[in-house]
C-alpha cells in the first residue's frame, strides 16, 4: 500500500488532470484489503512504465521516454499465447527497420499465483553450443540456456554461430516450453567493414531489436517479471560488448590479424584499432541496411539534453557511470565528465537474481 501510494500520487502530480489522488487510492485500499493485490489501470500502467525507462540508470537512451508505446496484455498467462505476442511485439518494435521503443506487459504476480516468466534475457539471442573441446560455437553467453532448449525438444538451428534461440516461455500452470520465432520476426542486418569483406566472409551479423526481458518492471508494488520492452541498438552495445568481449564472441584477435595489426605487444594498440574498425562496420552495416542505431558519440549528447530537461523540471536523474559511459572512446563524450545519483528510483525494471539464473538455463522454484 505504501508503494501503490508513492506511486499514484507522482502520477497525479504529473499528470494534474486526473485529479487529486485521494479517491483513487482509497480504492485501491479496498482492493488491497479484498484480494491482497489491486490492478492498475491503463493509464497507470501506461504511465508507469514510461517512468520506469526514465529511471533505468543503466539506459543512455532515455531523452525518448514519453515515446514508449505500452501494449497491456495483462489478460495472457499460458505460454503460447505470450510466445506469439512476443513475436508480435518484435514485428511491431522492426517497424520495418525504423525501430520503435515497445513494451509488452503481460500478467503480474499476485498472492498465490505467480505470473508468467520468460526464461531468456532477450527475446533475440544466439545461441552457444558447447562442443567437445570445450570451446563454444555461437554466443557463449548463452549456452546454458541452449542446452536447455535442447533439452526441452528444441532440435537446434543449422550450427552456426548465429542460430536464434527459441524462446522458453513458462505459463501459469506450466512447465517451461519452447517456442521458434517466426524468421518474419527477426530482422537480422549482416555484417561488413565499409572498405574490406570480412563481415561478410565470417558469415558476421546481428539482429534489429534489443528486446529485453530478463528484467521485473515494477509499478506501485506490482510487479511484472514478464514485460519485454525496447528502444534501439547503439553501435558499441554490438561492436565493443557483444562481438568483442572476451567472454562473448572475442573477434578482436581475428579482426587484427586480418587488419595485419602486431598483436604480440599491448602497447600496440591493436585491440583499441581492432575495436574502431569492428565498430565501424557494425554502424556502416546497420546504415545500410536502413535500420535505427545510434552512435555513442550523438547518444552522449542526448542523454546530456536529457538530464538538462530533467532537472529544469526538478527531477533527479539517476545513472550508473559505468554503464552511461560507453565501452569505446570514453573519454570524447559528454557523459564521461560527469558523476551521476546512482538512487534507484521507482517505477523501475529491477534485475532480479533468479531472472539472471533462468537466462542461464538453472531451474528455478517459482514463488509468488
């Protein structure tokens, strides 16, 4: 009830038309008192979930908040028809290639009935198949949830390092199952540097939508742990984390080799020159393919106008530097000089310990 207080009363505040919030929070009272739990209404939800990307001190990418479409399908608690709306969801989101911020917000928890949960950190993954040398194929990150798919009757993509995995939905009264995306589902954009074909030899590529949903957003004291939301790629997300962390696809070593980089000696500077030209290609690739994607360097400088807005209208902004910052070229952006409030505010979408172990695959006992 405190937190359904918190709550209605910031909607109120910001939005003064509906009135003041003694009445509506009396009746959410009541509905506490009654069931233990109250629904929020589609305006609430609405506005609860835009503000929940407002606060996610993680994002760069929040100037665009109010731009956030909800789609509230509170309604779906089988697993089936949560697939096929994810599927949906990423449909509408690809817009084509004009990516748009999307969230999806199906069934919360509630007394005695814990909601729906979909196993995978983003409805768009990789897959990583363990071979018998103990190296990976594919995505590494992933491979615990691969080998739960296989083991769940998924029979595995063809065995290249960028299979899609199904998704791996659990139902309300339901074992977790899988569920192939659809291929009109997922727009993938190949691949290539501007002036050579590596990309293209290695068969490189990457998917439109960064649609996450391993995270809890949480609204007033209600939480929704299946929510799957997006806005777009910035280029560093692919090229600096996604393709070159060591523990992911570590192309660093093979893009400076190719670029004939002495790789012996750090003070070289390989993987920095590396790093720019696998970035490059991933900004070239996404550019032609005529597919949304920022540049760190232009997204610094909205996050800036972003704050500026923010604290015009007297509110805080919450930021985790080492997330804001980007993974390349940290330093020539606008963010790096600055410290930031690291409050987690509410709403906000929470990373929740057993979301992060399902997303590797580990079973876990649900609990409403």
């Amino acid at each position: 009830m405190r937190e359904a207080a918190e709550f209605v009363r910031l909607h109120r505040a910001e939005e003064p038309a509906l009135g003041g919030p003694e009445r509506r929070l009396a009746e959410i009272r009541d509905e506490i008192r009654a069931t233990g739990t109250y629904r929020h209404t589609a305006q609430e939800l609405e506005f609860g979930a835009r503000v929940a990307w407002r606060n996610s001190n993680r994002c760069i990418g929040r100037l665009y908040w109010r731009s956030l479409r909800v789609r509230d399908l509170r309604h779906l608690t089988d697993a089936e028809p949560i697939a096929e709306a994810c599927a949906e969801h990423l449909r509408e989101a690809t817009n084509g290639g004009r990516v748009r911020p999307l969230i999806t917000v199906f069934a919360p928890d509630a007394p005695g009935r814990p909601a729906p949960r979909i196993w995978n950190e983003q409805l768009i993954r990789y897959a990583g198949y363990r071979l018998p040398d103990g190296r990976v194929l594919g995505d590494p990150r992933n491979a615990g949830l691969t080998e739960l798919a296989l083991r769940l009757g998924w029979p595995g993509g063809p065995r290249t390092a960028f299979d899609v995995l199904p998704l791996v939905v659990e139902g309300l009264h339901d074992k977790p199952r899988v569920f192939e995306l659809p291929g009109d589902a997922v727009l993938e954009v190949p691949l290539d540097h501007p002036e050579d074909d590596w990309g293209r030899a290695w068969g490189l590529r990457w998917h439109a939508v960064p649609a996450i949903s391993g995270m809890c957003l949480e609204i007033g004291g209600i939480h929704y742990p299946a929510a799957p939301f997006n806005g777009w790629y910035m280029g560093t997300e692919i090229g600096a984390r996604n393709l070159a962390d060591t523990d992911r696809y570590d192309l660093l070593p093979r893009v400076a080799e190719r670029l004939g980089l002495d790789t012996t000696d750090d003070r070289s500077l390989w993987k920095d020159r590396a790093l720019v030209e696998l970035n490059r290609a991933v900004l070239h690739s996404f550019d032609r393919a005529g597919v949304t994607m920022a540049d760190h360097h232009t997204e610094s400088r909205r996050f800036v106008r972003h704050l500026e807005r923010e604290e015009h209208k007297g509110r805080t902004v919450p930021a985790d530097w080492s997330w804001i910052v980007p993974p390349m070229s940290g330093a020539t952006t606008e963010v790096f000089h600055r410290t930031y409030d690291t409050a987690e505010l509410r709403p906000g979408f929470a990373h929740h310990p057993e979301a992060a172990a399902r997303a590797r695959g580990e079973s876990i006992r649900r609990t409403s």
